[in-house]
C-alpha cells in the first residue's frame, strides 16, 4: 500500500509538469502529432521490456479491453487535452484536470462495486467547489478559454474509463503487460490523426529543445507514469486512486 501510494505521487508530480512542456510544444507542432510522437516513444521504451522479459506477444494484445484502454486513455484522453491547451493555458488546464476523481469514483462504484466511504465523498465535494470557484473566477474568459476547459474536462470521463478498464485487468495481467497494450492500440488510432492533420493544418518544426521536451513526455510522463499508475490501481482500487490526481494543479 506504501509503495502503491509513492508510486501515485511521483506520477502526480510528472503529470504536473506535462501542461508546462506540452503548452510549450504547441508552438512547434499540432495536438495531435505531439500526442502521437509522445506515445510512439513511450511505445518503444516499453515494448522490449513486456514482449522480452514478460513474454508477451502482439497477438495477446488483440483483445477488446485492451483496444479500449488505447483508445479511452491515449487517444481520447491526451488528445481533447492536447486541443484543449491550444485554446486555454496550462495552469487552468490542471486545475480542471481536478474533476477527475469524480467521474472515476462513480464509475467505480457503479461497475467495480467499490464503495464510497464518507471522507471520500468529502473529499469529492470538496473537488467540486474547488473547480466551482476556478469557473467563477474565470468568468470573465474569453470564449476561446472556455472551449479549452470544456474539452479538457471531457477528457476526464476518457481517464475513468481508462482506469476502470484497467482495474479489470490488474489481477490478471501485470501492470507492464496493461500499459504497453494500452499504448500500443492509443498510438494505431492517433497515428492517421497526426498524417490529416500534418496535411491540413501545417507539419511539426521541432527545435532541439522541442525534441527533448518530446522524450521527456514520452519516456518519464508517458512510459513510466502509466506503469506506476496501474501498479497502484491493483494495491490502492480505482477510486481511492484517483483522488492522487487531485495533486496535479499543485505540482
């Protein structure tokens, strides 16, 4: 439980920082070629280390919950977030990322049975009024602003999908095997993405730095958060994990 609960953290901690890097990003490349790239290299990481050392084969891969998870928690998921910081900034986008836990802890107790406890419905309230007064104080935003929250909060309902489907999965298959597949099947679908919008919008022009920021994304805030992520959601259960997320803005 101590392990699963540092592990939470230190993904909290580089979720943090990935608003800062990724709105610095979208002045050298589009939403969805950043998403692709940061995956496509996460992809290569983890792959030699699941089909290697777990033995693990693609075709163990071509499983509906496992499309799911590529689908909800890669390409969903980091691409409404990646659209949605070409429109608002990346403090407020973490600080809608808050909203969270509460679409996961539903899902959770209405398809996992996990049961909610009074501090954690505390705790969701207090989530709620937090994100309440974010809005109130941004009521004066532009438009724009708005589209960009609204997309970023949709991408939360991607997330708790993500976790739950992946809370299936834990006690069967290791956390290497879930993100690895997960990844995998996020990269095939951002993939044709990437190509229309290189064609129709304008190609990436990455600097040096650009391209380090795009290895950080996928090697720390990438491979190694979504290890630590499912390892934790077999020891900790997907609501009490998702409260974590509610670090993000601070960090």
């Amino acid at each position: 439980r101590t392990g699963a609960v540092l592990a939470l953290l230190a993904a909290a901690v580089i979720w943090g920082s990935t608003f800062v890097v990724i709105d610095r990003l979208l002045d050298q490349g589009e939403p969805f070629f950043i998403a692709t790239a940061r995956f496509a290299i996460a992809f290569a990481v983890l792959l030699p280390l699941v089909a290697w050392r777990e033995g693990v084969g693609a075709a163990d891969w071509v499983r509906p919950a496992f499309i799911a998870l590529g689908l909800l928690g890669v390409t969903v998921n980091f691409g409404l977030q990646n659209v949605g910081l070409v429109y608002t900034g990346a403090a407020d986008a973490a600080l809608v990322i808050a909203l969270t836990p509460i679409p996961i802890a539903m899902l959770a107790a209405l398809f996992l049975g996990e049961r909610l406890v009074r501090r954690q419905l505390v705790g969701i309230a207090v989530s709620i009024c937090g994100v309440a007064l974010i809005a109130g104080a941004a009521a004066g935003a532009s438009a724009a602003a708005v589209v960009g929250d609204l997309l970023v909060a949709a991408s939360t309902f991607a997330w708790a999908g993500y976790t739950l489907i992946g809370k299936r999965l834990a006690p069967t298959h290791s956390a290497g095997t879930i993100t690895t597949a997960g990844i995998g099947w996020g990269v095939a679908f951002l993939l044709p993405l990437a190509l229309l919008e290189a064609v129709i919008v304008a190609p990436p022009e990455l600097s040096l730095l650009g391209a380090a920021g795009l290895v950080y994304l996928g090697v720390a805030a990438s491979a190694a958060t979504f290890l630590l992520w499912n390892y934790a959601l077999n020891a900790l259960g997907a609501s009490v994990a998702g409260t974590f997320l509610n670090l993000i803005p601070v960090f």
